[in-house]
C-alpha cells in the first residue's frame, strides 16, 4: 500500500519517538497525535483547512511563538463572544506576557518556564524609588490562569499537545478583598456625603461596582433592584433595605439620566471614572488598605452573621458557587461560636460564686455545721 503524502508536513525524530509539524509559510504548527492515527488526521486537516481559509497569524509574528498564539487567541469566536468586561480583564495579563514573553517558543514551553512565568509577575516596583517590592501573588496565580488558558487553545490548534500550566502550584494569597468595617464605613459617610447612594446601593446589592453604575430606574419598581450581572449574566432580584429604598427615592426626584447613579454633572458614569473617583474619595477620607469591591465582602459578611446560608447569600450577591461564600459563613459561625463558649464560660463562674456565696449564708445562719 503507497504512502499517502500530506503537503507541508514536515517529520523529525527524538528520543525514539517521531514529531510532525505543518510548515507553510514561514510559519510552523505542532500536529498532535501519533503520526498516522486518526487524532494525527483530524488535527492536520484542522490545520490544513485554516491555512486554506487564509487565517494566517499577522505579519512579523515568529511563528509558533506565544506572541502568535496570542493573536491567534483573539481571533476566535470564543474570544468574541466573551463579555467587554471580560476581555477587559484577559487583556491586563495577556499583554504583558505578549511583552515580556511573546517571542518564546510556545511548542518549548515547560513546567520550569511556567514558574518562571509566575514568578515574574509576584512581585510589583515600590510606590516610590527605593522602597521595597510589593508582593502581588494574585496577580502571579491569575497570570498562570490565563496562560493556562492559551495552552489549553495550543493544544486545541495543534501547537502542542499538554498543557504546562493546567496545575502548577500557586502562590498563597491571603483572605482577598477586606470587608470595611463599621468605623470606617461612617468615616467614609461623614467625609464624602455626595457619595452615600452609592454607598447605600453597593452595602445593601453586594453588587460589583460595574453592575452598580448599570443600574437604571426601570429596574427599580419602589421596592425591588432587578440586576443582570455584567461578569456572570445572572440575573438577580434584590429587594431594597428600608434605608437603601429611603435613599433611591430621595434620588429619584433629582434624577437627571436613566441610570441611579450619576458622576457629579448628572451624566452616568464609565466604569474607570467611577473607579478613579471612589478611589480617590477613600484615599481623601483617610482610609487605608481597603477597596471600594471590599463592600462586596461587606455585605456578604453582614449578610451571614444575620444567619444567612451560603444559598441565600448567593441569591443577593450573585456569586455563582457556594465555595465563593462559604468563607463568609464560616467567618460569621466561628464569631457565633465564640461569643456563645464565653457566655457559657461567664455563666459557669456566676454560677460559682453565688454558690459560694449561698454557703457562706447558710453557715452564718447555722443550716450548715
């Protein structure tokens, strides 16, 4: 039987085992798959077929680099249809691995490079020249994430067949975002009046502040905030605290746009002025090491030390597994707990001294010789 000659296939050996790569144009794809099987066949004609539609990577790309992939990545359907937002945040790690990594080999990729990777990202520049680095783990562990997610696509065009980066180990990260406490939520409250819809909605929603700038009056009916989330799509029904309702209404009589929360000429606001402003309005009341997303965790706490479950959490905040809230539960039935062994533990010594003191009393009346 004549061998069957696939063109631009080009064939090496290492280590006993043979590799094939579809070469054309300069540019050079891994086929996975054992040469001859049935994956081999699919994944050369996927391949094959994509360079006959003329979806070739851009111009002055090395070819198989990650920089490639990259542009490859953004082209896919499943890039599109990812939410702005979304996209948004992929972009605050894709670029700077497009920078500072985008002319590597993603076919030599390994578990070291991938630690590498990491490692690169778990550290900022001091605020101010001289001063120390800023650990940033989170940023390191979501940097792995999203190359994680690039290689899963490599594996899916041909450019290699495992995934480096699918577990790794990350770096420890701490709680997250702190939940602002009682103090400084007044102290927020007395020095930016201007700000306290805001405020009101984002403690009594738990939603994220890109969800509560989309806020509009049709999804207020008086009392109940209908909310499509921006990240997720869920929908959720919230209805308003009394104080949260006081506080809308009072805005709905000066309402200058569709949106209830309005920037300081009447207009909604975009996303990163919002941002910038409450930012900005935290560092001028004096508050320090907390976030305005932190009054998410805020609500989600207060939520469960009323005795919320982890379900009843999730129907107001929106968050999508149980795991996201759990935290916030246990947090708030440790506090419970202890509060509860203290009480008992005071109990126990009244009780003893008024034992005490009852024998004292029938001694002096001599009940007890």
């Amino acid at each position: 039987m004549a061998n069957v000659v696939l063109p631009y296939v080009n064939t090496y050996q290492s280590r006993r085992r043979k590799y094939a790569y579809y070469r054309r144009d300069g540019i050079r794809l891994r086929i996975s798959g054992e040469m001859g099987s049935p994956e081999f066949l699919k994944s050369y004609q996927e391949i094959h077929e994509r360079f006959e539609r003329h979806e070739q990577p851009r111009q002055g790309i090395v070819s198989g680099s990650l920089a490639e992939l990259i542009a490859r990545y953004r082209s896919t359907p499943e890039w599109l249809q990812l939410k702005p937002s979304t996209r948004r945040d992929y972009e605050k790690f894709l670029r700077p691995l497009e920078d500072d990594f985008g002319a590597g080999l993603v076919a030599e990729l390994d578990r070291a490079g991938v630690r590498l990777v990491r490692d690169r990202y778990a550290f900022r520049p001091g605020r101010k020249e001289g001063d120390d680095p800023i650990p940033s783990p989170r940023r390191a562990n979501k940097t792995v994430s999203m190359l994680s997610i690039l290689m899963s696509y490599a594996i899916e065009i041909g450019m290699r067949t495992d995934n480096p980066a699918l577990r790794p180990k990350r770096l420890k990260t701490g709680p997250g975002y702190r939940a602002w406490t009682r103090d400084e939520i007044q102290m927020f409250l007395n020095e930016q009046p201007q700000l306290r819809l805001p405020l009101l909605l984002a403690l009594g929603t738990g939603q994220r502040g890109i969800d509560l700038i989309a806020m509009t009056w049709d999804s207020f009916d008086g009392d109940v905030i209908e909310v499509v989330q921006e990240k997720t799509g869920a929908k959720v029904w919230i209805p308003c605290h009394p104080e949260l309702k006081a506080a809308i209404e009072e805005a709905l009589m000066a309402r200058t746009a569709r949106t209830i929360l309005t920037a300081s000429d009447g207009s909604p606001w975009g996303l990163g002025a919002f941002q910038s402003a409450v930012s900005k309005a935290i560092r001028a009341s004096g508050l320090k090491e907390i976030v305005w997303h932190g009054l998410r965790a805020t609500a989600a706490s207060w939520l469960a030390e009323m005795g919320c479950t982890e379900r009843e959490i999730m129907a107001i905040t929106g968050h999508t597994t149980a795991a996201s809230v759990s935290v916030y539960v246990r947090h708030a039935e440790q506090k419970t707990r202890a509060v509860n062994a203290i009480a008992k533990l005071s109990n126990r010594a009244l009780d003893e001294r008024q034992e005490a003191r009852g024998v004292t009393s029938a001694q002096e009346k001599g009940w007890i010789r």
